[in-house]
C-alpha cells in the first residue's frame, strides 16, 4: 500500500533542512526507500487543498500549534490530532490527507456472498447484477465506467480491465484494476493506467454484473529503513521517527480515505467484472496521473466478512405469512426487462420486420407479451410459515427456502443453486418446521435477494413477482 502523505512529509522536511530538495541519509538500512522518496514523483497538485495539510519546521518555533491548525483544517468534527512528541531543538514534518467520495446513487449489497481469490471466507461484495432494474438500477450503471485492454493476450469477456467508480463530485476518481500484477506496486499501476490512459472508457447504460468485495483497512506502519540515519556529514541530525497512518473504506455508499504521516529529525532536522481475486485500488484526481493512494488488495485481511443473517421480526413474518399467487403480468415484465439487460442498451432490432428497430418501451411490451404467452410460471405459489420458511412451488418437488434479514435487506437462503424451471431431479430439501435445517440452510445455502412493499414479494432473480390471492 503506498499514500502521499508519507511523500508529502518527505518533501516538507526535504525542504526544511535538506539539500537542493533531497534528504541525502547515510547508513540507512534501505537506501533504495531514500532514493525512490527523493524522486519526488507525486506532484503536489495532485491533490486538492482542501483535502490535504503539511507543516514542517521546528518545534521551537511553534510547527507543532501549526500541526494542530493544520488537522483541524481538515476535520472540524474536532477529530483528535496525532500527538507528537519531540524536543524543541526537533524538526518535525507532517502530513495529513482526508477525502469523503460518496456515491449519489448507493450501489447493491450483493445478496450471495464472496469467496477472495478461492478462499473459503465469505466476505461481503457490493455492485450490480445484470437483471437489475429500476431507477436506481439505471443510476448505478451511470456511476460505472469500464476500460478494456487493447493488447491480443486479453480477450473480451474474461473480465479483465479497469473499473472505474464515479463518485458524486466529479474531481476525484476510484480505480479498480484486476489486471495481472507487476513486479511492483509502480508496475502494477504503470499497467492500469496505461489501460486507463486519455481514453472515456465504457459507460454503462444499465446494470451489469459487478461484483466489488467491501473493504476496510486501518495500517500504521513505520519505516525501519530509514529510521536511524543520519543526514550526510551531519551525524548529530538524525531521522528518528517515520510513521504512517492509513484508514481506508469502500462500500456500496462510496470511498473515504484519511491518512497522516510524521517524521522528526533530531539536532534541528462485461461484461462480468468480478473483483474477486486479487487487484489494485487507486485514489486519484481528475486531470492527474499519479494517485494519492494506491493499495493492492492480494488476500483477504482488508476485505469485510459476511454480516450475521437475523431473523425476521415477529411483525415482518406476520406481514408477509400465508399464501401468495403470481402476479402473471408483473412478472413476465420483470423478464422481459431482465432479458432486454442482456442485449444491450438498445435501440432493439425487431425480429419481425428486418432493418427496423424498437424502442425499449416498446420492446418491453412485446418481451411481455411473449412471456404470457408461454405462459411460464402460471400456477407458481409462494407460501410463508410463521417460522420464516418460502415455499415456492411451480409444479414438481416445492423449492423451500430461509427469509432472513441481512443488513437491513431480505435474503433468502435456499439449497437449489437456480430459481429458474427445470426438469432436472432435486435432492430431498429440509422440513420447513426443522429448526436446525433453517440454521444449516442458512450456513450453506445460497442467497437470494427479495424485495417486499407489503403488496407483493419479489424474487428478481427468477422474476417472480407475488400477490394475495
């Protein structure tokens, strides 16, 4: 993982008691760290004033009231600074970054959990799913920009690319690159970023499939590498502290990053994208070509566990118990549109009068019509127990199923991996009066997202849409 702040601090202190811009230090442990910092290769206008504060000089004269000045600056919540202890003959350098990127639109708490990179924990993901629709459905998709690689070893549809996610204001961008990883964190962005490059990438018009695992990381870190030396020819100047520290969050809801660095110096010194294995992170502004926070995500141990599935409240359980009939029409519009999603944001081709096209209105009139006609699904019932178990039966062995509450949405678990008609033979399913059942369901079963108004129950995934008889 690597953060401006720690090349800002640099920089400052550079500044302050360094040589034509550069912090010369002997006997440090990792004088390749030295080298890459006096490069200097982050531009300061990388980041916007208001999101970032760096202080430098010494103790004495009062740097550590402007330190305090400076965090306050960025968090007028009255947010506690960083203590910083050092003597008066000290010079300290610090520097601390802080940005809030929401979406305007939240994206899907995805309702089946993630597995990293074939790891068995399963973790939380949000993005969108193809048979998503809806307003918010359509405004995601527009917070979604997709760049595909040119070169002849990708080839479309394998889901490899950058995903670039559109907070609410515009000046900032959050990158997410699956692309094979460099010997380096700088390789591996050198290659993200030639993908990226000046182009406008792909905006979505509706929902894909995305599949972004929510991450959450606190590091502090120091740099052992360098701590200790000295600068050259001045053995009394010596860096004694180097420390860094990074919190980071990107859900469904946006981004936010805060960091601060501190050193001190002694003696006055497709598509389907799926970001399920592993990938690099990238903070960056508009206009700019080098990120202000970079991270590459290669396990789990930044990545959010699944949330604990509740059961219902008695009252929801009451609301939604008892039988319910489909709703013939609802339903075969909701696939219609599901199946719309797959072609494409249209204008439609009619298949029955060649050269002509069809508006999405249009189109989805006709898919209805179709769909009634096959009359699929006629006689499916859903019924839901007083202990939270679905039934659902279209003829055949009944799908049962587990309603729970997971973060506030309704899940249900089931053990059959589709919910789509099929003539195959099905496994014997649990009793739906057997506690133990409902809780092995849960643990193993596959989730499936509902939605309920208090009119009619919907399963967009197989679109089924309920009624009261």
């Amino acid at each position: 993982m690597w953060c401006a702040t720690g090349q800002l601090a640099w920089d400052a202190l550079a500044d302050l008691v360094g040589t034509d811009g550069r912090l010369d230090l002997e006997e440090a442990q990792d004088p390749a760290l030295v080298e890459a910092l006096n490069r200097r290769t982050f531009p300061h206008d990388a980041l916007d004033a208001a999101s970032v504060a760096v202080a430098a000089g010494f103790v004495g004269d009062g740097v550590l009231d402007r330190v305090r000045a400076a965090w306050t600056k960025l968090h007028p919540d009255g947010a506690r600074a960083p203590e910083i202890v050092a003597a008066p003959d000290e010079a300290v350098a610090f520097a601390a970054l802080r940005k809030q990127l929401p979406f305007e639109t939240p994206f899907r708490l995805l309702p089946e959990p993630m597995h990293f990179d074939g790891g068995e924990r399963p973790l939380t993901a949000f993005g969108m799913m193809h048979d998503d629709h809806g307003p918010d459905a359509d405004a995601q998709a527009k917070q979604v920009r997709v760049f595909l690689p040119t070169e002849a070893k990708f080839r479309h549809g394998d889901g490899a690319g950058v995903v670039e996610l559109l907070p609410a204001r515009r000046d900032d961008r959050i990158l997410l690159s699956n692309l094979p990883a460099g010997v380096t964190l700088e390789e591996t962005w050198t290659a993200a970023w030639a993908c990226v490059g000046g182009r406008e990438g792909l905006t979505l018009e509706h929902a894909e499939d995305l599949v972004i695992p929510r991450i959450r990381l606190d590091v502090r870190r120091g740099f052992p590498g360098i701590v200790g030396a000295h600068l050259r020819g001045r053995p009394d100047h010596v860096l004694r502290v180097a420390q860094q520290e990074v919190t980071f969050s990107l859900t469904e809801r946006g981004a936010a990053a805060e960091s601060a660095a501190v050193l001190v110096v002694t003696g006055g010194f497709g598509m389907r994208m799926a970001f399920d294995r592993p990938f690099l992170l990238a903070l960056l502004r508009r206009g700019a070509t080098r990120p202000y926070l970079l991270a590459w995500v290669g396990n789990d141990a930044w990545l959010e566990p699944v949330a604990k599935a509740e059961p219902l409240a008695a009252a929801d359980l009451a609301a939604m118990d008892g039988r319910w009939v489909l709703d013939r029409e609802a339903s075969a519009r909701m696939e219609a549109i599901a199946s719309l999603r797959l072609n494409g944001p249209g204008p439609f081709p009619d298949p029955q009068h060649v050269g002509r096209t069809m508006t999405l209105d249009e189109a989805v009139a006709r898919g209805t019509a179709q769909a009634l006609a096959r009359g699929a699904n006629r006689g499916a019932t859903a019924t839901v127990t007083p202990t939270g178990w679905l039934i659902l039966e279209r003829g055949g062995t009944p799908l049962r199923g587990v309603l729970r509450r997971v973060e506030g949405r309704l899940v249900l678990f089931h053990r059959v991996r589709e919910l789509v008609e099929t003539d195959e033979p099905r496994k014997a399913e649990p009793e739906h009066d057997d506690a133990k059942a409902a809780e092995a369901t849960v643990a193993s079963g596959v989730r499936v997202e509902l939605r309920f108004d208090g009119t009619r129950l919907e399963i967009p995934q197989g679109a089924l849409v309920f009624k009261r008889p």
